[in-house]
DNA sequence: AATGAATGAGTATTCATTCAT
DNA sequence: CATGAATGAATACTCATTCAT
C-alpha cells in the first residue's frame, strides 16, 4: 500500500487516462474552489490555484479563458446543477407548499458538505464585479422568478395568502437562503447545519405564506 | 486618563474643527460611496474618489490609513447609525413583534433614497475579503446576536412560536432584509420600494414565526 | 569636491529644478536611445531604461504611455529636427544640386558622433511593427517626396538629367543615406566617418544625376 | 568517411527523399515567409507558421533549432542563391560596368514577384537583434567587400572614377538597392516595378562612377 | 493641512519549446 | 517522423501609498 497514492496517480496518467481532459479540467475547478474561497477572489494568485491543482500556470489557460472566466465555469459547473434539479423536481410535486419546501431543501442541501463552495457562491462571486453585472444578474433574475412563479401559483389555487407580492416572497426566500449559507459558510459550518437549517426556514416561510384561514 | 488619546483625536475631529475638517472628510466618503457603487472596490481607483471629492491624492490619506479602511470608516459612519437606532427604539417597543417590525423597518427605511449605499453595505462590502473576515463577521454576528435575542425573549414570553431556533429565525431575517435590498440596489431602485418592501416582510416574517395557537 | 556628484544632483533637485518635468524626460529619452542601440527594441526592458535612467519604473509612464510610444517619442524629439531643418535650409539653397548636397550632408552630418542614435534610426525603428507601419511609414513618404520634388524641380530647369523617375531617384538617395548610416552605427563608427562619407556620397550621386551634355 | 555525417544527411535530405522531407521543410520556409511579412519577427507565433504550412507546432522544431534560426535558414535558402549566382556570373562579365549592372539586375530581379520575401530581406531581418548582430553583420560584410572588389577593380583599370572610396560606393549600392527594396514591398510592389527600377538604378551609379573624362 | 509627482511592489497572461505518445 | 498537450519563464504596466514642498 505505500505506492498507492503515488502509483495510483500515475497508472491512471500514463496507462489508463480516463478523461485526461477532464480529469486536468475538474482539478483545475477543484482548486479553484478551495483557494477562492481561502483567499477570495482578487487575493487569489493563478499560480496559486495551478500549484493547489499540480498543474503549470500556463495550463489554466488551456481550460480558461482568463480568471474571470475561471469564476464563472466554476459557477456554472456546480451552481448550475441546482437549477437543472429545479426544473427537473418541481413539477413532480403536486402544491406550492411542498415546492418551496424541495427549493430550499435543494439549494441548502446540495451546499451542504461543501462549505468552500458554498462561499463561493454567496461571497467570492460578488467580488469579480464583472461577473456580478454581466453573468450572474441574468441568472439571480431567472431564479427569483422561479420561486416568484411557485408562490404566485400557490396564491392562484388559494394554497398560500394572496396579500403578499410574489417577487417580494420570492426576494425573501432568496435572501434568507443566501443569508443562512453565508452565515453557515463564514461561521462554524458544522455537518449538517444546512439541512437542519432547511427544515426549520420551510416552517417559517410555509407559515409565513400561509392563508389566515389555514391557520 | 486611559482613554485620553482616542477622547481627544475624537475631540478634535468632531468637536473643534467642525466645519473645515469635518466638510472634506464627509466629501471624501460621499465620493467613496458614489464611486464604490459604481465600480466595485477592487475597480475603484482612489485617485478617482480624490477627484470625485475634489482633493488631491495624498489627502485622502490625511483621513483615512488606506483604502480599505476607507470602506470600514464608511460602514461604520453610515451602518453603525442603524445599530444606534436599534438600541436607542428597541426597548422602547412592548412586544417582540413591535421590535422585529422596528427593526425591519429601520434597516430598510434607512436605505430608502440612498441606493449607492445599498449597494456598498450588501455587495461591496464583501468585495474586501480582509474586511469581511477582519471586521464585518463580528458586526454581523453582534447584529445577529440582537435579532436572536428579541426572537428569544418572544418565545419566553410565548408571543412566539418557540418550535424555530432564535438564531436560524435571526439569519434567515438578516438574509432577506439583505436580499431585499441588494435586489432593489442592483435593480431599479424604485422610490418607496424599500419601505413598501418592508410592510410585507414584516408580515410575513411576523406571521412566520406566530404560535400555532395564535393562528 | 567629495560630495560634488551626490550633492550637486542633490542639489540640482531640490533647489535648482531648472526644469523637472523636462529633465526627467530628457533623461530617459537619453536612456532609451542608449539601451534601444544596445539590446534592440524587443529585448529592451523598461525596467532597464529606468535603471539608466535614474528614475523609478512607473515613473516613465508619467511621461510616456507605452514602450512603442517612447520609441515614437524618441523619433519625434531626435530626427523631426532632421525636417525641420531641412524646411528651413533647403528654401535658401540656388540649385538643385546644392539642396541635394545639403540633404546629404544633413542627414549624415546630424547623426554624426551619435552612433546609438544612428542604430535606432536605422535599425530598430524596424522592430516595432505597429509603429514602423502606423508612424514610421508617412514620415518615410514625406521624406522621400521631398527629395523627389528637389530632383524633379531640377530636372524640369535642365540642371539635372531628365531620363531617371525623381521618385525612383529619391529611393535610391534616401536607400544610400540610410545604409551608409547602418553600416557605420554598426561598424566602427569612426569619428568623422559620416562627414567624410557625405562629400563621397554627395559626388558620386550629383555625377549621376548630372546631364550628359554637362560630362 | 569523414565527410559520412554531413554529406549523408546531405544526401538524405536532397537525394534520398526529395519529396516527403523536402516538401515539409519547404512548406514551413514558405509559411514563414509569408506570415513573418505579415506580421514580422516577433508578433509572428510559431504556432501561426505550422498552421498555416500544415504541420504541427512541434514539426517545426525536427527542421529548424528554434525561430531564430527559422529566420536564419530562410535567409540562406532564399539569399544565398544570389551569392551563388554572383559567384558564377560575375566572372562571366567582361567589365567593371558590366559588373555592377548585372549585381544590380540580380538582386533586384530575383526578388522582384517576391513582394514577401523582399520584405523579409529587407525589414524583417533587423527585427531580430540576435541575427542582425551575429548572423547578418558578416553576410553583409562579405557582400560589401564583393561590391568594393568589383569598384576597386574598374578602378584600377580606369574603367571608373578613382577619387571615390571603393567601399563607401559599395556602401551607396547596397543602401540604394536595400532601399529600393523596401520601398517597393512596403508600397504597391507593382509587376515590373523592380526589373524597372534597376535599369534606373545602374544608369544612376554608372554614371556617377564614370571617370570624368568618360563623361 | 494640502498637494501631486514619484515610487516600486506585484501578477495575469503569453508563447517558444519540449517530450510522451 | 509527427503530434499537440503541457510547460513555466519572463515582463509591461498599474495604482496604493509616500513625502518633499
């Protein structure tokens, strides 16, 4: 066993090379990852992340266009999955009620276990201020409309009270899930945190929505 | 006698030379603030707050140690105000559920009209990673910590639901009074959207955490 | 007499400043021309102009926005004289034989005992594509069109034979000039040799231009 | 068999397989060719030069040591030839005269149609420094003295002028016919305009190098 | 206090070259 | 011979900060 570590590695360059590509392309990320989340975004050094990822400098930018754009296919990689799972999951849950509760057991849970990522995306991402203008907006609209479209709907069917504004709901949930990551994230981050988090915001945004009469 | 030197440089600043000194400090954080919102703190030039001010370079330095601590003096003139409101109205309200409304109110209220500053407390401040870990994670979680505590005593007094942790109720609160905002910063920043936002939050945060019982 | 070479430039700086901003410039135009003749244009390091130069790095972009721009820079103060002069002097000059004299012995006379600026005119001028065809190639036109209207002035009063283009003539002076100069910046370079080099070139070029009923 | 090494790599190259191995190497040199004048020296990227000859990056480095030599070996493919062809053909002609015509009408005949490499003969070759200074200094010296024997000679037989320095005159030819050069790549490079220019051209020095009782 | 010219540390990115396949 | 992914050295330029005036 004292050559598995090293000789794994290298059986797997030299002989069997699953996704070479892929496997440099998913290293890079992964350092990246780590080292944003150390450093933050600016503070952070390519040569850093090229050394955390054993690759040369130059070979970041075989993958990547540039720093920036490093940033946004880590954002896309990971964060991206979230919204697939959204569209895939929601429509299979029959009231507004239990879709928010899945969008929020998804968007903390999936986050869970992953706390460099997670502050990667609550914190790193606003700090390339070209990113924030030009990629994420877009996406931060078409998510809070998401939320905004369930919440309308449940106010439609008279599931949930219609004295609200569905985009405030929708900002409100966002905040409050960005805000408990953060928190999560920046502070002790201790397993299971986010999903013991999640059951509780469901309680206080599915009673908050809640119709007068349900009470 | 011990605090004789921060007492007199605090003095000296507010107190005797009001006018002259205290006039080109102020442009020099209303420039900050202008330009911080527009550029992001890492794009932000100081030369350009020097000149968006109208001083030179090296005055700003007569103010501020660096530029960092030119966005900390920022957070602290124009943040700390909230929290001295805070203290200041808290107790005066009877029930944890006028504290909370007070609360939500004054953190919206106060950035109503003033969306550069909006967008400096819920974006830009975490542009700065050494001011993020160095200074904004104690103020947050002291602020925090105020929010629990009325949470708490609600729940003591049976006013609220006690079935939700304090400080999950706190975060997920301080998240959407932050999503809130940052979504009405970087978006269209409408007059009165802010407090009109702050009505229905209240509502539903105050529903949310209401005692079955009460329903 | 000891501390003549620290404190007379001591001195030069802090009380003279005959001309600041004028001399910091001269100085590093003077570096450059030295260090572009030595190591060519590519394999110049700004860093090494400044070293000779006597002033900080940053401190030639106060003066000049780019590495190409100091090089234009350097062509502009140095050879424009060139022009200049030759629009004062040509005018006074009878014949066409003495304006073509008197171009000759300009050009070689004014980069005579300046080897280094010799090699950057002819030499590494050609190393910065951008400017050899942005600045570098009207200058060229301009020049060679002078000449042309000096030999076509001539031929058209009968002072010089009219069977040769004036523009192909003046390629063939200016082409002269220019390898007369190269091979002597980069030879030895011999005190006089451009002067002597002029009253050769000068005969062997008006021989040829001269009518052959003047033979 | 002392010769084995050279003369069989020699033969391999030109004889054993002309077309496989020669074709590479040549469509690289052409490549080169074209897109160092497009680009010149050092703005043209290896990788530029084996896409646009068909090969891979690392191909270029089984026929030439690095891209200095690259430049150096096109030099002696293409430039050589005219040496060659003075070597063989001047001692053919009969006079100083018929010398310096026929230096003239080859080096401006071979290049004429080859807009791309007179550029490269006469720009490109000053841009890298390294070649300029090692490389070329000494293939323009040779030539030079080959152009001075040329004048000496008709001088000492009468045939020219002998009050003009043997070496400066060639100095002027060579300057006229680089410069000539140059101004037809750079400029419209028009069919013919060489072979034109170069019955001009020795019209010019012919005559200024006729002994005054010739005239 | 105020100025702004000068400083010089700091880094993303490029690209000639290599070498395992 | 040929490939092209990987390498990593190398550098122009910016801008926060200083300090002589």
């Amino acid at each position: 066993m004292s050559e598995s570590s090293l000789s794994s590695r290298r059986a797997r360059r030299t002989a069997v090379r699953p996704a070479r590509t892929g496997d440099k392309r998913e290293r890079i990320l992964d350092a990246a990852v780590r080292v944003f989340a150390k450093k933050g975004f600016h503070a952070t050094r390519v040569s850093e992340i090229a050394k955390t990822a054993g690759v040369a400098d130059g070979t970041i930018y075989l993958y990547f266009r540039s720093k920036d754009e490093l940033l946004v296919s880590l954002f896309e990689d990971r964060v991206e999955r979230l919204l697939r799972f959204l569209h895939t999951e929601l429509p299979e849950r029959a009231t507004a009620s239990d879709r928010l509760r899945r969008i929020i057991e998804l968007q903390l849970g999936l986050l869970e276990g992953e706390r460099d990522l997670a502050e990667v995306v609550t914190v790193i991402i606003r700090q390339s201020t070209k990113l924030m203008k030009e990629y994420a907006a877009p996406k931060f609209t078409a998510y809070l409309d998401a939320i905004a479209r369930v919440v309308a709907d449940g106010q439609a069917t008279g599931e949930l009270r219609d004295d609200l504004s569905p985009h405030l709901a929708a900002r409100a949930i966002f905040g409050a899930l960005d805000g408990i990551t953060m928190t999560w994230a920046l502070g002790k981050a201790d397993r299971g945190g986010l999903v013991r988090a999640s059951g509780q915001l469901a309680e206080l945004v599915l009673r908050g929505l809640a119709p007068r009469s349900e009470a």
